[in-house]
C-alpha cells in the first residue's frame, strides 16, 4: 500500500527526544526527508551545547516527565524519533528494565501517546540489543498496537553498510494505520538483516560504490578498511575557554565577579600555551597509551590495524577503561598481528612496540557516519567527547530506516 500521508507532506514536523548530540538530526538529513525538527528534548547540558553548536537550535533540556499530553498535541507533529537510555537494558546497568529510573521518562511517553487526540504518524525508536527481551519493550508495542501502529523491528549494526564498525542496535519503526510498509509482510517481525532495507541503502550518497549492489540483499557486504575513517592529523583537544555555565552565567548578565572572570581568561590563556607548546612536540601525545598501561592491560585490548576491516563498538567509558570500551589502533609493528587482532607471540614482538593509540573523537564521529561539518565547541573535554560519541548513534543506519519508514522513493528529492 502507498505511503498516501508521506506523500501529502511537504514537510514533516518531527520531535526529536533523548536529542543527544543530534545524530537523529544529521540522519533526517542524509535521508534526504523534508523535515522540520519543531522541538528537541535533552537534559544533558554539555549535549546541547554541542546540538546548539552544530544546529543553531538549543533543545529543551527540561525533564520529559514534566510533559503533558496537552502540550504533545500542540505540537502538531507528524513524528516521534526516540532515543531513550539504554542503561536499564545493559549488563552494566544491572538489566534493572522497568524498575530503572532511566526508563521512568520513556514509559511516560508510552503512556501519553495513547491518550493523544493527534498523535504522529510515524515512530522511530532505538536502543541497545537486548531492549528487544525487556518489559519495556512489550509494553511498547503493546501501547503501540492499542493505538492503531502498525510496526517492522531491527536490529542492525553499521558491518552491514559497509562500515567497519560493529556497533549492533535494536529499531523499532512504527506507521500508524491506515499508513503501512512497503513490505507489510514483515509487519511484527525482527530482521537481523537489511531485507527491505536494502534499496533505500544505495542511495545514501556517503557510501561506497562496493555497496551498491544486489549483495546487500544477501548481506555479504565488503567492508570499507579502517584507513578511510582515520585522520591525518588529530583535532587540537584544549579545556580553553570558560566552562558552560560559567560562559551562560555571563552571557545572561548574572553578575559574575570580574575578578573571577579575568582569573578564568588567565588561566585558559596560560593552558592554551602550555597544550599547543606539547602538541608541536607530538600531535599524538594525548591519544597515546602509557607503557604501563599497555604492560598491565594489554592482553585485554582490542587492537586493530589501519586495514583492519572492523573495529568494536565505543562506549561513553572509552578511555577511561581497558577492556570493552573500545578498539586501539596499532600504528607500528602491524605485521606482529594476526587477523584478531592479537599479538602473534611467533613474530617476538612486544606489545609496548605496536604504538598503540586511542581513536580520536573525530574519528569515532566518522565511523557514526556524522557528516564532515559537524564539531564539537572548543571546551568540551576529550572525555566529554568520548562520552557524547559513545551515548550516540550510527547516523547511516538511521538515515537508511527513516527512508524506508518515509517512503522515500529512489530518485526523488527529500521526501516523497
């Protein structure tokens, strides 16, 4: 059946929720969809300084739970693109489901979308794997069903783009009726993989040629090697400037001493030096791991190589932890490797000879497909960076499942 509504709108009028740093945002954009993002809701501050940085536009960082479905309404919104925390759903976060704070605000939502007058007509939510086994996730589809959607399910990680970085997620995209899918076969299924995906892969223009063939059907994918992601040299990381609520304060006229404020400006002035003066030194050294580090923690790391074809997933505690966090880049020594990504101990090489570096946070936003324009403000921390990035999420697979869940049709422009 036609998508009759999607074919109606010039412009879709989308809430964006759990905004982040706007991957959503960027996905709408590479879709190629006509919309117009009426709202972003976000209660991190740091993440909405980089949303604003990038979008001109701040979210609202108000807690969701404070909505009303009277003010849903009146936004007017054709639809939903959620990303709600993960944290109730993850060995880390203890799998807690229902009884995690973190889910409170997201089946708040559920709750208030079944008492709308005007609800949207199209719902996308993302989520780690595992959400799929949740109550959480029965209560979504059954709010879901009692509200007239229709609904196809994924879970899909970038390897199956072309993208060397496995970074598996559960989708939920919802129509509601008499709207459905171009393949309503598959209405109330999970597909592990691209299936009616497929044809709205290929023309996501960012991808390469290698994928634009019929083996997308049959997923065998050749990804693109890790080289094509990595930079030539790494973005200068400063903590300059005054922190974020320090620079509103001012902005809005608060009253902030003077004296604090020239304090503030003398001692960014002086780390400024003091950092550009170490990265004339080396450029690499802030992403560099220490010996000991490596000597203690390296039999746990996942090391790959500039041809590598695939990398781990990144977390928010890249960094900061050894194992699970994230793969290292070995800048020397490749050859001692074996295809794992394991030291071949045959070679006598020693681990402390790799070179072994983080990613820099650069890279990891071009391994989430985040398009070249997008930065982050000079004060924000290369652990804030690391953190932001790794609560993200793959702009390119979303880009992909809102062309389908839009009906975006092959040769047209934006939205159908």
């Amino acid at each position: 059946m036609a998508d009759e509504h999607a074919s109606s709108v010039r412009t879709l009028r989308v809430l964006e929720f759990y905004s982040g740093i706007g991957g959503m945002r960027y996905a709408l954009k590479m879709a190629g969809v006509h919309a117009d993002v009426v709202e972003a809701f976000e209660i991190n501050e740091i993440a909405n300084d980089v949303y604003e940085h990038n979008f001109g536009h701040r979210p609202n960082q108000g807690n969701i739970q404070r909505l009303t479905v009277q003010q849903l309404d009146a936004y007017k919104a054709h639809s939903w693109l959620l990303s709600p925390p993960c944290q109730p759903y993850t060995r880390q976060g203890l799998r807690k489901d229902v009884d995690d704070s973190r889910a409170q605000s997201f089946l708040q939502m559920l709750e208030m979308l079944s008492q709308m007058v005007s609800p949207p007509k199209y719902i996308l939510v993302e989520n780690v794997v595992g959400f799929e086994n949740s109550v959480t996730h029965s209560q979504l589809i059954d709010v879901l069903e009692d509200a007239g959607f229709i609904s196809q399910e994924f879970i899909l990680t970038p390897l199956q783009l072309g993208i060397p970085y496995s970074r598996p997620r559960y989708f939920c995209l919802a129509k509601r009726k008499p709207l459905n899918f171009g393949q309503p076969d598959l209405n109330s299924c999970l597909l592990c993989q691209l299936g009616p995906l497929a044809d709205h892969v290929k023309f996501l223009a960012h991808l390469p040629d290698v994928q634009q063939d019929d083996n997308l059907h049959n997923q065998t994918v050749c990804c693109r090697s890790i080289s094509d992601f990595l930079e030539s040299d790494p973005c200068a990381i400063h903590d300059t400037g005054a922190p974020p609520l320090l620079r509103r304060a001012t902005e809005d006229g608060c009253g902030i001493d003077v004296s604090q404020m020239e304090l503030q400006q003398q001692l960014d002035a002086r780390e400024t030096a003091s950092l550009l003066l170490e990265a004339d030194d080396d450029k690499w050294k802030h992403y560099k791991l220490p010996v000991n580090v490596v000597e203690r923690w390296g039999d746990v790391f996942d090391i790959v190589t500039r041809d590598s074809r695939s990398c781990c997933c990144f977390t928010k505690s890249y960094g900061r932890y050894a194992k699970g966090t994230g793969s290292l880049l070995a800048t020397k020594n490749e050859s001692a490797l074996t295809q794992q990504g394991t030291l071949d101990v045959s070679k006598g090489v020693p681990i402390t000879s790799l070179g072994l570096r983080y990613f820099t946070p650069q890279e990891i936003a071009n391994l989430h497909s985040f398009p070249a324009e997008f930065s982050f403000p000079h004060y924000v921390s290369l652990r804030q960076r690391y953190a932001l990035l790794g609560n993200s999420l793959s702009v390119a697979v979303v880009a992909a499942l809102l062309r389908y869940l839009y009906d975006v049709k092959s040769g047209s422009e934006g939205h159908a």
